[in-house]
C-alpha cells in the first residue's frame, strides 16, 4: 500500500525532536521535549502510534535499547530519523516558512483572533 | 491492552519511568497523571491497531462475508424461488422434482457469484495462490453452509433430509469459483 508521504503537524513536532535529542531520543525523552518546548500535553498512545506511522512511511529507525530497573526491566526503544526523514521534515518546514513569508497580517490575525481578522478584511473590501 | 504488541514492552516502560519520577514528588499527582495518560493513549492506539493491515484484511473478509451472506438471502427469496414458481406454473408441473431442480441451479448461480465476490475483495496480493485460497475460502465455505446446518441442528422441517444435503454441496461450486477467482487475481498480479 502507497503511504502518504506528507508529514503532518505532530509528525514535524516528533521529528524536530528527534533531530534535537539525537541518540538520546526514545519515548519519555521524546515526549517531555515536545511539552517542554510546545507547551501541549502529548499521550505516550499519541506518540507510540505516530512513531509507528513515521517508521512505515521509512522515516525514522528504532532499536530496542536496555532495561532499568526504574522501568520494571523493561526496554527502551530508541529511535532516529533517517536522511528521508530529515529531507522531508526540510521540505515541510521550508514549504511553511514560504506560506508564511510575506504574509503581513498574521501576527495581527493571531493577536486578534481569525473570526475578527475575516471580519476586518471583508469589511475593507 | 490496546497497545500493539511491538509497542507495548517500551510504552509500559515509558509509562514506568515517569511515574516513578512523578511518584517521588507527588504520588497523587502521579497516580492522576498516570490515569490520564492511559485514557488519553487507549483511543491512539486503538485506531493504530484498527488501522494495522492484518485488521484491515480480517475487517474486510468479515465485511465481505457479511455482505455475500445478505445477498445470498435475497437472491435465494427474490430470484432462486420465483424461478423455481414461474416454472412450476409454465410447465404446469405435478411434482416438485423439476421446479427444485430449477430452484437449485438458480441458488448455485447466487452461490458462484457470491463466492467469487469474497474471493475477489479479500483478495491478498502479496500472499501466493494457495495462501489466498486456503485461508479466505474456509471462511467463505462456513459463511454459505452456516444458515443450513443451523437449521437443521434446530429441526426446521421444511425440506426433507436429501434436499438439505443437495443444498449444501451447493457451496461447493462456490468454493470453486473462489479457487477459481483467487488464481485468475494470482496470475494477473505476478
């Protein structure tokens, strides 16, 4: 089956993160960079099922890593995205960034809400 | 529960690790978050698993079969039996062998359809011939005969014992025509 290769919102936010923590990059590490940087609450279901998703598309790579004892002498699974990974986590983020260039009213859009903005701009018309 | 079984042993262990960390703070808190964690995960992977392409292929084998049984129902209401009727009058028959007969090989034509349609829907490209033929066409042969044998485990005296055999071997012309469907998908895909 053809998978979509379009990342979406959290699927940017999960590879950022993997880009960011590297080696280090397994669930808990994962999940406390996102809500530490976002500031929004991630479920390990949440996470767990997109990194799945990320690992079919061929984005990232897992590895079963060690068992602690702190986590019931269960494994870690350790994940890293892989050059296709980064080379569309570019390519969404440049395709943003060119959404957004140039467009003057989106921080007033964002300050005043959407509804008052659309308002504004049809009553300029 | 809902997590899939390649998942589950680090997501427990995730889930672990922060807890225990949370606990030596606030063990209420810890208790509530983990709580929460776990009614906020089950839809997730709930909808991961759904989405798996095994589940996806039991979904539509089931839907499959759901849907050829319904069918079946009809066509044996709506066409096998006014066959069967429309003959009897026209011939202006005086036993019921031959308008069985007809009612027969109507069934068997619903049978054939309704046999290549699962085989068709639930075909597999990428398991062999014999995989595809062994593993849907059980089901699709318990699907056709189930109505049949039910009845008579439960006494329906309707037909008469011979007539009930003849009707079951009715699926095996359906079984054929599923063999038959799944090698002509084998050919055409490899």
């Amino acid at each position: 089956m053809r998978k979509a290769k379009n990342l979406g919102e959290f699927e940017i936010l999960v590879l950022a993160a993997l880009v960011r923590l590297g080696a280090d990059a397994y669930g808990v590490s994962i999940r406390q960079e996102i809500e530490e940087r976002t500031g929004r609450s991630v479920s390990v279901g949440a996470l767990y099922s997109t990194l799945s998703r990320l690992e079919e598309k061929g984005y990232v790579a897992s590895r079963i890593g060690e068992a602690t004892a702190e986590r019931g002498g269960r494994a870690k699974r350790h994940y890293v995205i892989k050059a296709e990974g980064q080379a569309q986590l570019e390519k969404s983020i440049f395709a943003l960034g060119a959404m957004l260039k140039g467009l003057k009213t989106w921080p007033e859009t964002l300050k005043i809400g959407i509804r008052t903005a659309i308002a504004r701009t049809l009553a300029r018309r | 529960m809902a997590a899939d079984p390649v998942d589950r042993s680090a997501l427990m262990g995730d889930l672990a690790e922060e807890f225990a960390r949370l606990w030596r703070r606030s063990p209420d808190n810890a208790r509530a978050w983990y709580w929460r964690q776990a009614a906020k995960s089950a839809p997730h992977l709930f909808l991961k698993r759904l989405r798996a392409p095994e589940t996806q292929k039991l979904l539509i084998g089931i839907g499959a079969a759901v849907v050829a049984f319904f069918l079946l129902r009809y066509w044996d209401l709506w066409v096998a039996r006014n066959a069967a009727r429309e003959f009897a009058a026209a011939t202006n028959a005086q036993n019921y062998f031959l308008p069985r007969m007809v009612y027969l090989i109507a069934q068997m034509a619903g049978f054939v359809l309704a046999g290549a349609m699962i085989a068709a829907v639930t075909f597999a490209r990428e398991t062999s011939f014999l995989a595809n033929a062994a593993i849907r066409l059980a089901p699709i042969g318990a699907v056709l005969l189930a109505p049949t044998l039910f009845a008579m485990v439960s006494g329906a005296d309707n037909y008469d014992l011979s007539f009930r055999l003849i009707w079951i071997t009715l699926a095996i012309p359906s079984l054929i025509s599923g063999a038959g469907a799944y090698w002509m998908l084998s050919n055409r895909s490899h």
